[in-house]
C-alpha cells in the first residue's frame, strides 16, 4: 500500500480532479488523502457550475492540518492536479519541502493543469509562470498533455515530428529533479492514428509511446486526464519503471473509457467500470517512440 496526497480540485456531480482518482486508487489499495483546492457542483464544462476556489490560506490550513495526522506515516507519493492561483501553487511548494523532510524518497507527480488544444489556456494569470519556474523543478514526475507540453517547454509542437515533442520533454527533464520521467497525454504527431489514441513517456534516455483505441463518445468525458497521471504515478512509486507504468496505466484507463463509452455518459463511469479498471482484459503494449 501506498500513501498519496492529492492536491486539487473536488467536483460534487461527475468525476474531475481528486473525484476522478480517490476512488480507483483506493480500489488498487492506496491510501489516498484527498485535499481540495476548489469545491465545485461540476466540471466548468456544463452551463451552470456553482462553487469557488478555495484560498491559498484555507488550503495551507487543510494541509498543515494534514501534515500533523500523518507525522508518523508520511506520504510515498503527492500529485497536484488543478491548483487555481500560483498562491495555492506556493502552498504546494512549502508543503513539499516539509514532506520530504519527512521521506527523501516521497515522489511528486505535477500534473499542470492549464489548457488544452480546443480551449486554449484556461487558469488564472500567473499559473503557467509558476508552472515553469517553480513546478517543474520541483517535479519528479510531469503529466501534461500535448499543449501543456508546449507552453512549458515554450515550443510550437501542434503539428511538428515527434522528435521534436520528445526534445521538448527532455528540456524539462534537465529542470527537474534527477531521474524522473516526463508523460506526454493527448499525443499527435505524424504517423499516429486517428482511430488511436497515444501518451508518449520520456526519460533521458528512452522515449516510449503506447496506442490505445478512440472511443467516438457523444459527449466526450472530462477527467481522464487526471485519472491518467494518477494511476501512472501511483505504478511508479512501486516499480519506478517508465514502460511498465505506460502499460498498466493505459490497460485500467482503456477500461474505464469503454464502460463509459458502453454507458453513452458524459461522466467517467468509475463505479460501473471498477472490476475491470482492477484486472483489465485488454492489455497493451508499449513501442519504441525514437
């Protein structure tokens, strides 16, 4: 068992940010603590969200809080997810240099949550300056997806050879701590699929890319983004092992992305899908990227 703290957003309806990952990752036999830094009725992608985001105050708060329970079993793992202002993200910084303290060998995972290829940059001002300069130094594991990718890495990746994002995510390699690796979710580069979908993991040394089939929703669901960065990283801290962890984490997202495609719901079908997000039936391999 490990123990994860979580740092992001806390949907009432559907399943985004810490209401996407607490559930699996417990049913996978993690001890997760969940710590919101937004309450909201629902994902931003409905017509009415009611809720706010939460202060860096009430979030220092929460965590100090959380840091006096777990003084005697410190974490193995912190995911950040959807922060909300680059105040919380400093929050976040303090946080981590206590907990290591507490455990040298406690992994990071940053997910920077941003934008996206349809939307664009979405949070606040600020946000992807502290991502740059504050995060991904700090990170041992990074999970953005193609955009983000290129926003950190300040390059123009929409369209470009897949040499080029690989080259990008080893720019960021060379900020963060040593040893880690950089997934790439949402992948597109040439020679990829349409009907497929790629995420792409990157070290110093190897780049592995994992194909996974397109489900055509009606309504395409949110939240697989931090379900991905979730269920990668929380393979990781046991193996610390790039493929493998692509592997296992692209079996139980495929599986909970065809019960919710079977179910027609524009909501992740967590529950429905939770014996074979457990033991998958459908298994993938990992290729060589470059």
């Amino acid at each position: 068992m490990s123990r994860i703290l979580s740092i992001q957003s806390h949907v009432v309806f559907g399943h985004v940010g810490n209401a996407a990952i607490t559930l699996p990752l417990q049913l996978l036999g993690h001890e997760v603590w969940p710590v919101p830094t937004a309450v909201l009725s629902n994902h931003a992608g409905y017509p009415e969200t009611g809720g706010a985001l939460l202060s860096a105050e009430t979030v220092h708060e929460v965590l100090a809080g959380v840091q006096v329970r777990i003084a005697d079993t410190p974490a193995d793992l912190v995911l950040t997810g959807y922060l909300g202002s680059s105040a919380v993200g400093e929050v976040v910084q303090d946080t981590l240099g206590q907990l290591h303290a507490a455990n040298s060998r406690m992994i990071y995972c940053c997910d920077p949550v941003m934008g996206d290829r349809d939307s664009g940059l979405y949070v606040a001002g600020g946000l992807t300056d502290y991502f740059r300069d504050r995060a991904v130094p700090a990170a041992d594991l990074l999970t953005p997806n193609h955009f983000e990718l290129g926003v950190l890495a300040e390059a123009k990746l929409a369209g470009a050879p897949t040499d080029d994002s690989v080259a990008a995510a080893r720019r960021l390699l060379g900020r963060m701590r040593p040893g880690g690796c950089v997934l790439i979710t949402s992948f597109e580069g040439p020679g990829m699929s349409q009907n497929h979908v790629a995420m792409v993991v990157v070290t110093a040394w190897e780049a592995w890319v994992i194909e996974t089939p397109r489900f055509d929703f009606t309504r395409t669901p949110h939240g697989t983004g931090d379900l991905a960065a979730a269920l990668f990283a929380a393979h990781y801290i046991k193996t610390r092992d790039p493929r493998l962890s692509l592997e296992d984490m692209s079996a139980r997202l495929h599986a909970v992305l065809e019960e919710t495609a079977k179910q027609d719901s524009a909501e992740l079908e967590l529950v429905l899908a939770r014996e074979t997000l457990m033991s998958p039936g459908k298994l993938f391999e990992a290729r060589v990227c470059v």
